[in-house]
C-alpha cells in the first residue's frame, strides 16, 4: 500500500496542473501595429489657373458630294489629295434623254410662240375673241415652265466644287449607278481650321469671344499655338452641363477630327496648398484627407479647387504645415498609430506615377 502512494500523488499533481492551466486568465489583446504610411508636408505652390479641355479639329467648311437624281457617272474628276477652286465640275451623270426633252420643248414652244403673235393680231382687229388668245398665251407660258423645269433638272446632273479646297478619296468610279445617298467624295477648306471644345458651366464667365486659348495637339505638336475663340454656343447642353465653344486657327497643319488639348487662362497665377490627388478620399457628400497627429491617424473634410494632372488644390480644411498621408491612406483608421516612413515631395510622387 505505502509502494502505491507516491503513483496517486503524482496523478494528484498532473490533474492539478491541467486545472490550473485552464484557469489561466486569458491574455490581453496584442497592441495595434502601426501602419507604415509615407507622407508629404502641406506647401503653397504657385499654381496657374488654367482650365485644361478635350477638344477636336474641324475644318473651317465641309461637304459631301452627292448627285441629287439617279443616274449613270458619264464624266468623273476627282484629283484626290489636290485643291480645287469653286465651281470646278467634278462629276456629270448621264441626261442625254432630258437634253432630248428639252429640245422637243424648244420645238413646241416656236410653234406656240408664232401660234399666240398670229392670234394677237387678230384680236387686235377683232377677228378673234379674247378667250382664244388667251389658251394661246398660256401654251407659251406652260411650254417655257416645262422648258425651265427641265434645265433644273439637267443641272443637277453636273456636281461641281462648292467652294475652294481639298480634294479627299474618290469613292465611285466612272460608269457607277448613284443616288443621292452616294458619296462621290469630300472637299474640305482647310487654310482655316476651327476647335470645337466644351468647359465646364461654372467657368462659362471667362469664356469671351475675341480671346485667345492654347492649343496644344497630341499629334506631334512640340509646342502650343494660338487660337481666337468666335463663337459658344448659347444652351448648356443639359447632359453634361457643359458649354460648347468654337475656337479659329490659321494657317496651321492640323487634321480635321484630329484630338487635341485646349488650355483656358481663368485667373491670375496664386499660392494655393496642393497635393496628390490619390490623397483624397472621396465621400457621398465630402472628400477627405488624412494627416498625422499625435502619431495618429486623423481624418478631415476638405474642400477641393483647381485640379492639375496629379495634384489637386485644397482650399478648405488644410493648412500650411499640416502632415498628409500619402501611401497607406486606405490602410488607415481614424486615431490609430501610424509609423512615417517617408516624406515625399509633389515632384517626387508625380514622377513616381508618371512612371507607373
């Protein structure tokens, strides 16, 4: 019995342990890990307020050529790629049979002619009544209508250069069929070349004709070159809520159609605070920012002004000197510890998604 005793004690001690162990307070939360963030410090830049636009070559006239009838191409003149001056004939479809027609009405209208000059002198001596010169006045002046209506119609079969300007691509060829739903080809002017662009409404006040804007083309163009604005159009297309202006150069070698930059002057150039665009945090109602204070995350509502091509001005809810997160913003939560690894400039970053 006493050489059993110490086997029950040592079970004792291990059932004791185990119940110990469970009984053990459970452990505290770990602390928060501090989000590593990169940051840039809050400066005023001098900022040009410049509205930037999308918008598009148009030349300064524009046509298609079609034929108003039906009918065969007997005679075709397209010098593609040249100019060509007003009223240069670029096309004849066939009008054999109205040339026919219109010769038999010259025939019936000799006849009638001398019909109605016999007639007169005999209503001048009584020898016919009124009535009868009449019908005979009216065939002359129907034969001269079916004559004139004729000629209209031979005249459309001649289509000619509307204006001076560029040939395009010859789309028919001699002997083709076409309607009037046919292109033969295009003719543009292109000495003067117009910019059709739209702006927002709010800038509609800095919008004047006679003033000039930026072109800049994205076709090779190295630098800007002037345009006069001429027109806008008076609505505010309702979709967009932006306003359509109409912009002239001269003498420029730009592609109808071709896309282009267009830069607005808005202002006289002030300091404004900036920073990078993928700072902000956009809300239903609020953009915000996040800055660091205390060593913590804290997030404000900013109001947003001009915008550049990576950096946006804030101006309200920022101020100079303040530390703004600019990497790990969607890693942060209001008043949680944030560790800075870095601070960047508005240089640095812009270079840095240039070449991403």
């Amino acid at each position: 019995m006493f050489r059993k005793a110490p086997i029950y004690f040592i079970g004792l001690l291990i059932i004791t342990s185990c119940n110990n162990k469970k009984q053990d307070p459970p452990k505290q939360n770990a602390p928060a890990q501090n989000v590593i963030v990169d940051v840039i410090i809050a400066n005023s830049k001098i900022i040009s307020h410049t509205i930037e636009a999308n918008g598009s070559v148009v030349a300064n006239e524009y046509v298609e050529l079609h034929s108003e009838i039906n009918g065969r191409i007997t005679f075709l003149n397209v010098p593609e790629g040249k100019m060509v001056t007003k009223g240069t004939v670029i096309a004849k479809i066939y009008d054999e049979d109205l040339q026919a027609q219109l010769q038999k009405s010259k025939v019936l209208l000799e006849f009638a002619q001398i019909t109605e000059q016999r007639d007169k002198k005999l209503l001048s001596v009584n020898g016919l009544n009124q009535a009868d010169y009449d019908a005979a006045l009216n065939q002359v002046k129907s034969i001269k209508a079916d004559m004139a209506y004729t000629q209209s119609l031979i005249d459309k079969t001649v289509i000619k250069a509307p204006f001076d300007g560029l040939v395009g691509l010859r789309q028919v060829s001699p002997g083709a069929y076409v309607t009037p739903s046919t292109i033969i080809a295009t003719v543009q002017e292109i000495s003067k070349l117009k910019i059709d662009f739209t702006i927002p409404e709010e800038y509609a006040d800095v919008i004047k004709k006679g003033n000039t804007v930026d072109i800049e083309s994205i076709a090779g163009a190295s630098s800007r070159i002037k345009a006069t604005i001429i027109a806008t159009e008076p609505q505010i297309t309702q979709a967009t809520r932006n306003l359509k202006v109409r912009a002239i150069l001269q003498n420029q070698k730009l592609n109808p159609g071709a896309f282009v930059k267009v830069y607005v002057a808005a202002g006289a150039d002030t300091k404004a605070l900036m920073i990078p665009t993928n700072c902000l945090i956009p809300d239903d109602k609020n953009n915000q920012i996040v800055l660091v204070k205390n060593g913590k995350a804290t997030f404000v509502n900013v109001k947003t002004g001009l915008r550049e091509s990576n950096n946006v001005e804030i101006a309200k809810g920022l101020n100079l000197g303040d530390t703004v997160i600019v990497t790990g913003v969607l890693f942060a939560r209001p008043k949680s510890p944030v560790k800075i690894r870095s601070v960047k400039t508005l240089e640095e970053i812009a270079k840095a998604n240039n070449n991403n």
